[in-house]
C-alpha cells in the first residue's frame, strides 16, 4: 500500500481526489434537493397547468424553432477564437521561459487574430440586427 | 398508538413550520387588471413597503407565484386569460380579490364585465375599496397571513399522507345557488335598482326631466374664417354639404352620405386651413330620440321647443337611424369641424364608405363603429370586432342593447374556458390578409405581461428577436364607459371619468365637464378654474412619475420606480388633502368643484414645488446621464411628423416628433392662457425625444403649479347657476329655492339642454375629450370618449416593426399607455 | 491506514464546511440583496420573519421545497428536470479551486485550506462557467414555453461573447503569476494584489463575469420585463430554487475568484485569512447588488456589440502591452 500522506488518493493533498469528494458531497446535496422537490408537495395536474405559459394564451405552434443564421455564426467565431484563446494562454504560462522570440511570434499571432476579428467587424459578421429598419442606433 | 401520536405531533409541528414559510413568502405575480393594479405598486413601495413581510418578491410567471392578487376589473373578454393563469399556478396558491370591480364589479355593472371574479377562481381574502388604499391591501395580506397560520394543515398533503388542508379550498362561486346576483347583496328582490329608472327617453316614458326649463344650448358665433370655409364648401359641394345653424362648439357640417369621401378628402387636403387630423370618428344610434317622430304636442309643452327645432334635422323632428360623426383638427389655426352624416339601417343609398385611405387611423375608428353599431364601412381592409371578443353577440351601443351584465346570462366558469382569445395566428392572418408561413414564430407579448402596462395583446412575429410583423389586439379592458355615460346621470358620470384613465384622475373629469359646461353655456368662477389647472397639472406630475418610473422599469431599471413614487406619494398627499381621494380624485362637479380648497393646501403644495425640480433632477440624472439607457432609447422606435400627424397622435409622443401642439396652449381653456409656461418639443421622435419632452413638462408643471398657487384667486368653487350645479351647502341651509335645486340635482339629476358638444383638455397622455349628446334629459343619450391612447397605440406596430423584443418593450414604456383610455 | 482514515474523516468535514458555509452565505445573500436593494431604495425590506427578517431564506426554502413541481406538457422531461441541477452543481464545483488561507498542520500532516489546489485552476473555473450555461439553454429549450427558449438561447448567446473576454482578461495575470493554480496565483500577489498592475484586465474581467453570471445590467436570459421570467419561465418549487441558489452561489463564486485573482486573495492584515477572503467576497457581493439597483439592462445585440467589439480587442491589447512591458522590466 502507498504511503498514505501522498499521492493521488491522499486525503491530506488538495488534488483531484478531493475534488472528487467535493464533487460527490455537492452531488448528494443537489440530489437531496431534486428529490424533495419532486416529491414533497401536493400534485395536482390539470390540462391547464401542464399547458406552457404564454401570458395567458394558448400558444401558437411549437416553442422549438429554427434559430437564425447570425446566431450560429457568431457561435462558429467563438469557437475559432476561443481555439486560439487556448494558444494565448498555453503560451502565457511559459511567458518568462520564451521570453522574447516567443513574445514575438505571439504577438504576430495577437496581431494577425486582431486583423481577423477587425476584418469580420468589417464584414458586418459581427452585426445581429440584421433586419433592423433604423439600423443607426 | 404512541407511534401513532408521535406522528400526529411530527405532522403539527410540520404544520406550523410549513405555515409559517408560506406565510412569510407569498411572492405574489405580476399581473394586474386596472385601477387598483396602481395602488397595488404603490403597495411595494417606499411608504407601504410590502417586502417588510417577505412579499415583495413579484414573479411575473405564474409557476413561481404563490399569490394571485386580482387586481381590478375583470374583464370577460380577460376571464380566460385569469383563469388560465390561476390555474397555471402551482399548488399552494391563494387569491386576493382586490377592489370593488374583482370583488362584485363594483360600479361597473355593465355588459363587459365580469360581476366577481370569485365567479371564475376561488377567493381568499376579498379587499374591499375603488381602489382600496395600499395599506387596505397590505392589511389583506395580514388576513391572508393569518388565515393561512390558522387554518392550514398543509403537512399531510405536502408528505401525500392523504387528508389536510393548504392553499385556497373555497369554492368557486355560481349566481343563483351560492352568490346573489344583485350587487347590493341578497335581500333586495324586487326593489329595481337605482338608476335603471333614468333610462334614456323613447325607451321610458314620463321623464320627469322634462319639466324642468332650461335654456337652449349654447350658440357660438361662427369665426370668420369658418364663415370662409362654410362658403367655400357651398360652393363645391352645394347641397350635399349643409351647415349646422346651431352648433355648440364647432363648425358642424351634415353631410349626404356618397358625398363623405369627397367633403374629408377636400378638408384634408385642399380647404383652408387645412384639417389634417382625424379627430375622432364614432357613430349615434338615433333610433332612441324622443322627437324622432316628431311629437307635436310634446314639442308645444315643452318650453325649449326652439332649441329642439333648430337642433333637428331639415325635415323637423327627424333623425335618421344612425349618424356617423367625424371630428377633424387643423393643426396650422387650431380649430375643429365636425362632419356628421345620417344613414339609415334598411334600404338607403348603401353602406358608408371606409376613409382608410385618407386618414389609415380610421382602420380602428370604423372597426370600432362597426364592432359598437354593427355599422359595415364599404372598402374597409380587415372589419372585424376590436373592442368586443370575436365571439360576441350583438353591438353593446344600440340603443336596444342591454348595458347591465346583471341583465344578461351570468358570467360562468364554463364560459371562461370556452371563450377562448383568437390564436395569435389567426390575428395575424386578419390582419394582413396573407395566411402566415407554417413555420412563422408567433410570440404573444400579453395580455398578461409585464411591460404591457394593462392588459394589451401584442403579437410578434419573430425571426430570431426581430420582430417582422406586430399586430395588436385590444378590448382586454374595455369597461364600457360609453354605454355607462347614457345609464349615469350627468353627475354620476363623473366618478367614472376618472377611471378612464387611472393616473391621470381630475384630469379627465376636466375633460368631461368642460364639455359639458360648453354645451349648457355654464360659466365657471375662476377660483374653481384656478383649482382645476392646480388639480390637472398635480396629475400630469404624478402621472409622468410613474411613466418615468414604469419606462426606467421596462429597460431593465428597478431602483427610480421606489424614488418617484415617493415623490409621487407626497403629491397624493396633497390632492388627498384637497379632494379627499387618491387616485381617483371625483373632486370636479359641473358648475365647479365638489369643496372649497382646504386649509393647508397652500403649504402642502409649496412644500412639493420647493423640493420637486431638485429630486426630479436628482432621478433623471440617473437616467440620463446613463449610457445604457441612452443606448436603449436613443434612436429606438421612431415616428416621423407626418405619420404621427396622420395617425392622429397627440400629446407628449406627438411633441416628441417636432410640433408644439398642446391643448393648453393652442385652444386654451380654464384659464391657461393666463399662465406662463413652455411647451417642450423635440424633433428625433424617438424614446429618449419622448422621454425628454415628459420630463420637462413636469418642470413647465411645477412652474404653472407656482403660479397658481401665486395667484388663486378668491371668490366661489362653484357656479352659481344652480340649474346645473349642486348647490354650496351653506347656501342651501338658505333659501328654499336653492334646496330645491339641490334636492333635485342630486336625486334626479340635472337636465341638460338638447344639443352635442365636444370638450376636451391636455390630459397627460394627449388629447382627451368627450362628445356629449343630449336629448334634453337628465342622462347623455350618448356619450362618446375620444382617448389618446387609441390613436397613439395604433402607431405602436409602425414603431416596433424591425426592432426587436426589448426595443418594443421600451417602446412601450415611451409611449406612456395606459389602455381604459384605449379600450375605454 | 489509519492516517488515511482520520484525513479522510478530516477532510470530509473540510469539505461539508466549505460547502455548508457555501450555502449558507448564498441563502444569505439573498437576505443581503433584498435589505440592501431596499435600502437603496428608500424602503426596509424583510423585518417579519425573524428579527431583521433574518429567518427569510429559510421561510423562502421551505416554502419552495413543499411547493408543487411543474413539468409543462411537451417539455423534455430529462432535460427539464436535471437543467437547475446542472446552474447549482457548476456554480458549487467553481468554488472548488478557491483558497481560503494558508495550509495549517493537523496530525502532523499539511491540511491546504483549499478543496483542490488544481494546477489548472484557473481553466476549471472556465470550463465550469462555460458548462453552467448548458443549464440555462436546456432548461429554456426543454421547457417547450417561447419565452424559455427566447431567454435560452440569449443565454447561450451572451456566453460565447462573454467567455472568451473573460479567458483573455486572464492571460495577465498567468503571465504574472506563471501558473493556474489559484493558491500560485495568491502567492504571486504577496506583496501587492493584481489589481494595482492590471487594472485593465480587472475591469474586462469584473464586467464579462458580471455578464456570465447573468445580473443586471446583463440579465438578459431572465429579462422579465421582456421575457416574463426567461429560461426559468417554467420552473416552480425548488427547481427554481436552484436555478436561484445557482445565481447567488455564482455571485459568491465571482467573489471568491476576483479576490483571488485581483485582490490577493485571502490575504491582509490582522485578520485571520478566512475572514479576508470572506470580506473581500461581501465587497464583492455588494457591488454587484448595487450595480443591480442602479443599471438598467442591456440590449441583446448591445451586449454582444460590447463584448466583441470593446472587450476582446481590449484584452488582446492588454496582453501585448502586459507582455512587453513584462519583458523590458521582468527579470
């Protein structure tokens, strides 16, 4: 057996293993709150309580439609960028030992990641209201 | 057995644990009906503070609510939508019955309106009061409290144990087996009711009002740039367009149906001055005038044969079945004209034609005269019912129409879940005359909601939030005041006026009474007239405050709402003082005023005016030195001149786009020309213009209010022509004469002379006026209440088309509705 | 063995503490928002249940564990019901890798006062942010009402504008501290806090995690002048309620992590570490209460405008100059 006061299972190392505890404590505790709610408390099920609220109408077809495009581009941005985000802070951490050749290719990287993000600025990428009718505000 | 008994005392102590919870909180939702909606807010406020027992927490969605304060009128066409939403409510849940129209129906007995909402949900606590004050509700809320304290035993139910109580477990209410149907309580069969007795004349015979003299309305002398018009009109239209001999307040036309298009078309646009605004369009039903056929023998006893002559048609005595009345403004020399023109219902030279076309405000005029008359407008886009749901049957301002709900099939629970409000879908359709896509997104935006700021129906039709198309239904409010004005004696309509707009109170009596005081020609003292200005623009400032709260509240703002509100509170303060009421002030009588100013009230209002221009900066800085407001108003919802001008638009949204036009200043009444003061205009037309204008009114406000009170002249509160008046107590303990005229005025009710009169004031929305008709009698024959917001809200889909969700909601909350004055 | 199990039993109270006082401070901070707004607003708040109203949030649980649980018909059943548990687990799980003091010695043995000195601490926390938003979406998505799925996906929308802002902010403040790890990053600011050397990457950072947690003036998925209630338009009970717990234990946890990273975390003078941590979390705390009575609420496409076009060039900037600087004076 290892030795207790080490390594990954030992209850006095703040490591995973403790998170891990933490995890399953927080867990238990929600569990304890999802069960409650679903079980204390009188059930009384009527059509119109079961019917989805929509200031008191019944409402028009279904609430699962199709989001528009800019949405989705947006998102797709996000993800190119948030990648490349994932380069800036690899790199941030290792910022002293690079030193300057590594400042130097990274901030051609900053650059050219500006250059993109001004260039779908430009490109209207980053505008949601699209239909706006007085788009000037 | 000791098991057993350990349980019983686990489940007590549960009991009182869970109690005493839900006890402390009762987050209430967010929906309110009317009047009483205004002092629930207050409620939550400063002064009252709500949250002090753990209520403040307001959900606007049912599923967190565990309160469902039913706050006002309930509406039949808005029954569905409160049940629904009672019933969206997880269990536990209570009611509170809030007012006297939720309770009972309260004054409005009337074919709108449901008599008790405990007819619909089940009811806790009922509040009683129009509105009851907020601490009455807090007070229901301690009753509530403690009903649930003491007679609760949820903890059986909450651990499915079978048996217990929690949660409202009275039972919904039905007329004839559980609840009276007279609104004074049971015991009263038999007696009729007051005032169905003061019915309208061709419908009850022997009016008493007819031996009363009065002198025939009032006659203006015509201008002579009216002259100028009339002759020109001669000239073009010869016949077909006759000048009215007696008119009370304007330049009155009666015109051959097939020449209407022609005669409006040439007002708008050729004659001089120009009459660019639709004014108002309604319609009369004559079919109930005393001297429709005409009657001799009446005609000889009664001493104003004259005036009843001159007054009727070309043919003596004749009226047609209905007459369609049009009201245009000109802009460019102030002045108003009137079209009216005769139709009959059987035969006749066919249907009215639709003006659309001229005036695309007429849309919901002409829905309205149809959905009110069943009068059909030829070429009309989309004639359907506005005010009533789809489903009603028959047009409530016939003459033959009933106006008491407690005269029709009571209002049940059954039919609270048939009548269903039209799928939003079937709306759009309508409206555009084009089927929606399949796949189109409608969102509906209310009636319950929580910018709507009443029970407004906006439907969206969305692509992402950008609203492609907005189509607004209405009538969710509709009280019916104008069928009330021809049941109501002339005084007993005033209280009624007040709640066709809530915040605006005196404002509207104002309105009410100056029309009617033009068409009897009754002289005001000006102490009287002094007063009503101190009273109109105390409510101009109150009501401004709370659009300046409701509009910093629909961007996303809670704090200025609990910053004006005091100040709002300080001037209730003062027309409490004065008047006696809150909200709803009563305090204006035909002839005057209801009192003489109290002592103090010179203090009171100088205390708010030293303090008022320093807090107003204070909370207005917060906002307009506020970035993200500006981003949201800015250039958000905007109108141009024309169109508002076209649409009819009027008050602070129509300053908002560039024209100086107000009442106050243009057409002066009561004095106003005697004071100094501003009208502030902006040119954007946007949400921060209209927020610009409201806020410097109040300042103008403030400084008319200074110069009032520098001034209040000395003298009497109230005419002295008593034929109109409620006589001065002091002076009725005089001579007999005086009490006569008081007993009658205020049993019978006065008579006004035959005749029509348009009178309306600069309320805080815009123009607000009613067109009175009288048939001689102690009642109006009929009573027509032209509103801002019907106009103003007809504009909200050409603001709203293209922005998105948020930005209507601020639009909204700029335009300052308030929908009695829509619906009415 | 032996040891083993005492450190378990030891840690095992660590871990109930930390998250019983979690807990406790976010009910709590409800009661602080609702006295506090209403101060500001010129009124009491809560003063029945209990002296000062201090019993409210216990009268608030109780009542929303024993209200009935809705499930609207057509809602995804699954998603629906798990969604609040997904806003309360990552907001609690956050709190994880924030250090409260220093080690203390217990059976011989260290005890961090930290539940996980993770050597990735600071992507944990965005990884759990960005996994939070999978709560808000699915549960308005799930719930089959429009104005859940309008507050859903702004939800969604107000994450991918704010979350790669709030990484950028932090690059600094690595390079500074050369580490995630949060007790590295506390030990960096020994002698001054962060916030004196980047103040730039504070602001970015106060105001994209004001966003992620979803307030006023970002508060748009719940918008309730707009949409009613938003993704949680659906919830009753204690569903709600942890979508609520969720909103104050993340505010707590925006607390935790801006003194950690911008104020020196648990430290200062005199006091013992914990109250620091505690103080600097209150601070906080207040903070965004009163920014929540103060502000009015961003559009949509205005918040997005803010985070693209301001925010993130703002941080790419901040890194450069952060890098250069670092370079010509480092050592």
């Amino acid at each position: 057996m290892q030795p207790v006061a080490a390594g990954v299972m030992s209850p006095f190392h703040a490591g995973v293993f403790s998170l891990v505890v933490f995890t399953i404590l927080v867990m238990l505790f929600i569990a304890s709150q999802l069960f409650l709610a679903a079980w204390l408390g009188e059930k009384k099920k009527s059509p119109e309580k079961s019917r989805p609220y929509e200031c008191g109408i019944i409402p028009t077809g279904s609430a699962r439609f199709r989001y528009p495009v800019p949405f989705y581009l947006v998102a797709i941005f996000f993800l190119i960028f948030d990648v490349e985000g994932a380069f800036i802070i690899t790199w941030a951490v290792v910022y002293r030992k690079v030193g300057l050749p590594g400042y130097e290719q990274m901030s051609f990287f900053i650059v050219l990641l500006l250059a993109g993000l001004f260039y779908i600025w430009k490109q209207g990428g980053l505008d949601w209201r699209e239909t706006g009718k007085r788009a000037d505000s | 057995m000791e098991r057993d008994r350990q349980a019983s005392r686990f489940l007590s102590i549960a009991d009182r644990v869970i109690n005493w919870s839900r006890k402390y909180s009762l987050w209430p939702m967010f929906f309110g009906l009317s009047c009483c909606f205004v002092e629930e807010a207050a409620t939550f406020t400063s002064r009252y503070d709500m949250a002090r027992f753990g209520a403040e927490v307001m959900r606007p969605s049912p599923r967190q609510a565990d309160l469902l304060i039913v706050s006002g009128t309930v509406f039949k066409k808005i029954a569905p939508v409160v049940l629904r939403l009672y019933e969206q409510m997880p269990e536990p849940k209570w009611v509170i019955s809030m007012g006297s129209c939720a309770n009972s129906g309260g004054m409005f007995d009337v074919y709108s309106v449901v008599q008790g909402v405990d007819q619909i949900i089940p009811v806790d606590v009922y509040v009683p009061g129009c509105p009851p004050r907020p601490e009455a509700l807090l007070e229901g809320l301690v009753i509530l409290q403690e009903k649930i304290m003491s007679t609760e035993k949820p903890s059986r139910k909450v651990f499915h144990l079978g048996g217990g109580t929690q949660g409202t477990d009275r039972p919904v209410l039905e007329i004839g087996a559980t609840k009276s149907r007279d609104p004074r309580g049971p015991g009263y069969e038999g007696i009729p009711i007051r005032g169905t007795s003061i019915l309208p004349g061709g419908l009850h015979w022997g009016n008493r009002s007819d031996l009363m003299w009065t002198p025939p309305a009032r006659r203006i002398e015509l201008s002579e740039a009216d002259l100028a018009l009339a002759a020109e009109m001669r000239e073009r239209f010869g016949d077909k367009a006759r000048l009215e001999p007696h008119s009370s307040d304007m330049l009155t036309f009666e015109v051959d149906r097939g020449s209407v298009k022609d005669v409006l078309r040439f007002l708008k646009n050729e004659s001089k001055p120009k009459y660019k605004r639709l004014d108002d369009l309604t319609a009369i039903d004559e079919s109930a005038r005393r001297n429709r056929i005409w009657n001799k023998g009446l005609a000889e006893a009664s001493s104003d044969a004259g005036a009843v002559e001159s007054f009727s048609r070309r043919q003596p005595g004749r009226y047609p079945d209905f007459t369609v009345v049009y009201q245009l403004l000109s802009f460019d020399t102030a002045g108003r004209v009137r079209i009216k023109s005769g139709l009959e219902a059987e035969g006749g030279a066919g249907l009215p034609a639709s003006v659309t076309d001229i005036w695309p405000s007429a849309n919901w005029y002409e829905r309205e005269v149809f959905d009110m008359f069943g009068i059909r407008f030829e070429g009309h886009p989309n004639l359907r019912r506005i005010l009533m749901p789809e489903w009603w049957e028959g047009h409530p301002l016939r003459k033959d129409y009933p106006g008491r709900a407690t005269e029709m099939a009571p209002y049940t629970l059954e039919d609270a879940r048939k009548r269903q409000p039209m799928d939003a879908m079937e709306v759009a359709a309508l409206d555009h005359k084009v089927p929606p896509g399949e796949r189109e997104f409608f969102l509906n935006i209310g009636p319950h909601h929580v910018s709507t700021h009443g029970l407004l129906r906006c439907i969206a039709a969305l692509d992402g939030e950008t609203i492609k198309s907005l189509d607004l239904e209405i009538g969710y409010h509709h009280r019916a005041t104008e069928k009330l004005g021809e049941r109501q004696s002339w005084h007993q309509y005033i209280p009624y006026t007040d709640r066709n707009d809530y915040l605006a109170g005196s404002s509207l009596e104002f309105s009410y009474v100056t029309a009617v005081e033009t068409l009897a020609d009754i002289h005001i003292p000006e102490r009287a007239q002094a007063v009503r200005v101190l009273l109109a623009e105390l409510y101009r400032l109150s009501n401004h405050l709370v659009w300046m709260a409701t509009f910093a509240h629909d961007v996303g703002a809670m704090t200025p709402n609990f910053y004006t509100f005091a100040e709002r509170e300080m001037i209730l303060d003062i027309i409490e003082l004065i008047t006696g009421g809150r909200l709803h002030a009563e305090f204006l009588r035909i002839g005057g005023l209801a009192a003489d100013l109290p002592e103090g009230w010179k203090e009171a209002v100088d205390n708010l005016t030293a303090i008022f221009p320093r807090r107003l900066l204070e909370y207005e800085k917060l906002l307009r030195e506020n970035p993200i407001f500006l981003a949201r108003t800015k250039g958000i919802g905007r109108i141009s001149l024309e169109e508002a001008m076209d649409w009819g638009v009027s008050g602070p949204n129509l300053r908002a786009c560039g024209l100086a036009w107000d009442l106050r200043k243009k057409l002066p009444y009561s004095g106003y020309e005697n004071y100094d003061f501003e009208v502030p205009t902006e040119t954007a037309g946007d949400c921060y213009a209209r927020y610009l204008v409201r806020v410097e009114e109040m300042r103008q406000s403030i400084r008319i209010i200074e110069q009032v009170v520098r001034n209040m002249p000395s003298g009497r509160h109230v005419t002295e022509d008593y034929r109109y008046a409620i006589p001065e107590r002091r002076e009725m303990l005089k001579d007999i004469e005086t009490l006569i005229h008081h007993f009658v005025n205020v049993t019978r009710g006065m008579k006004i002379p035959v005749g029509e009169a348009y009178g309306a004031t600069e309320v805080p929305r815009g123009e607000h006026g009613y067109y009175v008709v009288s048939d001689g009698l102690g009642s109006a024959y009929r009573m027509r209440v032209r509103g801002p917001g019907f106009a103003n809200i007809q504009t909200l889909p050409i603001m709203a088309t293209g922005e998105s969700i948020a930005d209507l909601i601020s639009i909204i909350g700029s335009m300052d509705v308030i929908l009695p004055d829509i619906d009415r | 063995m032996l040891l083993w199990i005492a450190g378990f039993i030891i840690l095992l109270i660590k871990l109930t503490i930390v998250l019983g006082v979690v807990l406790f401070l976010a009910g709590y901070l409800v009661w602080v928002e609702r006295k506090f707004l209403a101060r500001l607003q010129i009124r009491y708040g809560p003063n029945r249940a209990g002296p000062f109203g201090l019993l409210q949030p216990i009268a608030d649980i109780v009542k929303m564990i024993t209200k009935e649980d809705t499930v609207p018909d057509g809602a995804d059943r699954t998603f629906f019901l798990i969604a609040p548990a997904v806003v309360a687990l990552t907001a609690l799980l956050m709190f994880s890798v924030v250090p409260f003091g220093k080690d203390i010695t217990l059976l011989g043995q260290k005890v961090p006062l930290v539940v996980t000195d993770l050597n990735i601490g600071l992507l944990f926390v965005f990884a759990m942010s960005s996994l939070s938003v999978y709560g808000v979406a699915l549960g308005g998505w799930a719930s089959n009402s429009k104005y859940g799925l309008l507050g859903g996906i702004r939800g969604a929308a107000q994450m991918i504008s704010y979350e790669l802002s709030l990484g950028l902010s932090l690059v600094p403040i690595v390079m500074m501290a050369h580490s995630f790890s949060m007790v590295d990053i506390v030990q960096a600011q020994q002698r001054y806090p962060f916030i004196l050397f980047q103040p730039v990457a504070f602001l970015i950072f106060v105001v994209s995690a004001m966003a992620e947690s979803k307030r006023i003036p970002f508060d748009l998925p719940e918008a309730e002048n707009e949409l009613v209630a938003g993704y949680h338009t659906e919830y009753s009970g204690m569903r709600f309620g942890l979508f609520f717990l969720g909103e104050y234990v993340h505010i707590m946890v925006f607390g935790g992590i801006l003194a950690v990273l911008f104020l020196g975390g648990w430290r200062g003078p005199f006091l013992p570490p914990v109250v620091w941590l505690l103080i600097k979390i209150f601070l906080v705390a207040l903070f965004m209460i009163w920014v929540r009575g103060t502000l009015p609420r961003l559009r949509y496409d205005q918040l997005m405008t803010l985070g693209w076009k301001v925010l993130i060039p703002l941080a790419l900037i901040n890194i450069l100059v952060t890098g250069a600087i670092g370079l010509i004076f480092g050592g």
